[in-house]
C-alpha cells in the first residue's frame, strides 16, 4: 500500500529548531513499515555514510496517511 510519512527531524539536525521536517511518500504492508522506511531514507541523507550513528527514534511521527499525498504550502522566500 502507498503512505505519505511527515516526520520531525531531531533538534540536534535541524537548521531551525523544531521546524525541520521530512515527508516522503513510500509503499509498505503497514503503517508502522512506512514509518520505518520513511526513518531509513531521512537517515540516509542527513547522515549519509555515517548513517550508523544514528537513532531512528529521534525523527519523530507527525503524520502517516494512506496514499501519496503532496505538499501543496507555497514555499517561503
């Protein structure tokens, strides 16, 4: 099944604190699977090699919705 993840990126990633999210849109057998594949991609470009050093955990779930979901805000200047 299709899901759109939005999740917190950790305060001690982020550019502006408690503002940093990630969404992206990936198929799983579960919600919690989306999550868990939604936390492996966000680890894997913020920490790139270094992925290993890592918690997943600490990307914390905002929203997970069934379906492939875009962001429609209009982007800040």
């Amino acid at each position: 099944m299709k899901y759109t993840v939005l999740l917190l990126r950790p305060d001690y990633i982020a550019d502006t604190f408690g503002q940093d999210t990630y969404m992206d849109h990936v198929e799983a057998t579960t919600p919690a699977g989306a999550v868990d594949e939604t936390r492996t991609r966000a680890i894997a470009l913020d920490y790139g090699e270094d992925k290993d050093e890592a918690i997943p955990e600490a990307y914390f779930v905002l929203a997970v919705f069934a379906g492939h979901h875009d962001d429609v805000a209009p982007e800040e200047s």
